[in-house]
C-alpha cells in the first residue's frame, strides 16, 4: 500500500464532494444518507465501509473525553480489544496475528482522528461539542457491533486479501467508502491509516 497515493486520492474525492455538499451540484445528487461502497462494488467495500464508521465514531469517544481527565491513548482497553479479536479470529479460521493487526490499526487511526479533533476544538472553541455521548452505554456497543461485523467481513473477504489485487481494490474501496461516508480531511487520514495491514498478499 502507497499512503501517499491514496491519501491525494482520497483528499481529491472529498474535496469533491465538500462542493456538491454546497451546492454545486443540483441536491439531487447528494445522497441524504451515507451510502455504503459495498451497496455499489462489494469487493473489499465491506472493510473500508466499516473502517469508516468506526472512524466517525471516533468524533463521540472524542466529545466523551474532551475536556477530562480520560486519555485518548488507553492501552489497557486496547489490549483486551486485540486479545479479544485475536481470540475469536481463531474460532473463524483466520490468523490471530494478522487480524490483530488490522484492529491495531483501527485503534491508532481512531487516535488520530481524535488528536486532530481535540486540536480542532483547541483552536475553535465554537465548535467544541456541546454534550458529552456516555462512552459505555452510547459509543462501545457500536464499537462492539463494528468489531464483530469487521471480523466476519476479513473472513469473508479472505481471498481477496491474500490476492495480488487486494491493494488497487482496497484503493477503490476506500475513495468510494470515503466520498459515501462524506469523510472529511481528518477522517480521510484516519481512513488511510486504517489500511495498511488489510492486503495480506
């Protein structure tokens, strides 16, 4: 995977799509819902779909801590997130180490969308958000639905991934996931740190 070339792809698509977000374009061409890559080109849409709602998701844990004593970085709590998705991989024929991996780096991509927030709101103080999402019982049953539908989508898409084209089409998955999911900048760079351990190939 080449961060670099995905990142220009992916900053040109959501710049795109901020002017159709303005008017650009008639309304009729904005979707007034995300659309889902995978509704258009499965491949490994599914992975790219879900690594970008947890990535939104990423804007709650962020408003949850703002403001606290709660860190961002919680290495406790990810640990038991990377023995848990390691222990199941196992029971769905996948390797526990590369599956570890990727949630690892939806962690860290999730980290960074968070730091970038947290700057945000330092400098924007009118925009800080205005009520803070309860982490348990809001933020990490979406979480908990995210890891599982995730771990079923790397079994499903196993072939694909261990494939010589697993990284043009994890490419094209991501543009679509991002312009569908209208991810901004930050969250285009939380997207293409999600994605360096997808191919296995």
């Amino acid at each position: 995977m080449r961060p670099q070339r995905l990142r220009f792809a992916l900053v040109a698509v959501c710049a795109t799509a901020a002017v159709t977000l303005a008017g650009a374009a008639p309304a009729a061409a904005v979707p007034s819902t995300p659309v889902r890559a995978s509704s258009v080109a499965p491949g490994l849409a599914p992975l790219t779909d879900l690594f970008a709602e947890r990535l939104l998701l990423a804007d709650k844990v962020a408003a949850a801590k703002y403001g606290t004593d709660t860190p961002i970085d919680d290495p406790v709590r990810e640990r038991q997130i990377l023995d848990d998705v390691a222990a199941r991989a196992v029971a769905l024929g996948l390797d526990p180490d590369a599956v570890a991996a990727v949630f690892r780096d939806q962690i860290e991509a999730n980290k960074l969308v968070q730091r970038g927030l947290y700057a945000r709101w330092d400098a924007h103080p009118e925009q800080r958000p205005t009520e803070r999402p309860d982490l348990v019982k809001e933020v990490r049953p979406q979480l908990d639905r995210i890891t599982t539908e995730l771990l079923a989508a790397l079994r499903d898409t196993q072939a694909l991934r261990n494939g010589p084209s697993c990284e043009p089409r994890l490419r094209v998955s991501a543009v679509r996931s991002a312009y569908g999911h209208r991810l901004d900048v930050l969250h285009v760079e939380g997207l293409v740190r999600a994605l360096p351990s997808v191919c296995q190939g």
